[in-house]
C-alpha cells in the first residue's frame, strides 16, 4: 500500500493539519481536507491532492480553485494531524 493511500484510508475525508516542506525548500502550513484524484498514478506513490482552506478566500475572490498537493518524499519534513492521528516523518 502506497503512503497516498494510507492516509487516504487513516484520515477519510476528515479536517486536518499539517506541515510540510514544498518543492523550493520553504516550510508550508496547511489545513484542509484530503481528497482522492484519479489523475495521480502508482509513479507517484507520495503526492498527495487535498483541498486546502487556508487559501479558500484569495482563490475564491481570484476566480481560482483552492485544490492543492503535497509531495511527502523521503528527506522532507511533514506532520499531518487530524483529530488524534498523528502521521509523520519525524522522530
């Protein structure tokens, strides 16, 4: 089982936070709701597609969709939690 999918089955649609390392190295805060995307494939075991509710207003206002990914790869930082389920990289 891919780490997409075990935290697609551990969260199921619930809120959550979290905090991870985007693509350019900066910390990133967030919190949403993860959602499953077809268009993601088994080459990408560690993307994740949520929709993202820190950015809901300014995409709103923009005309735009507040539909984000994380990518969880090793050597990255990243905390997700939701209620008391805690899934993490760190130690």
């Amino acid at each position: 089982m891919t780490l997409r999918n075990q935290i697609i089955n551990q969260l199921g649609g619930r809120l959550f936070t979290a905090t991870f390392t985007k693509a350019d190295g900066s910390i990133r805060k967030a919190y949403g709701q993860i959602i499953a995307d077809d268009r993601l494939t088994d080459d990408q075991p560690t993307v994740i597609t949520f929709i993202d509710y820190s950015i809901a207003k300014e995409m709103f206002d923009a005309g735009k969709g507040n539909v984000r990914r994380m990518k969880l790869e090793a050597g990255t930082m990243y905390t997700i939690k939701s209620g008391k389920t805690i899934i993490s990289n760190e130690a």
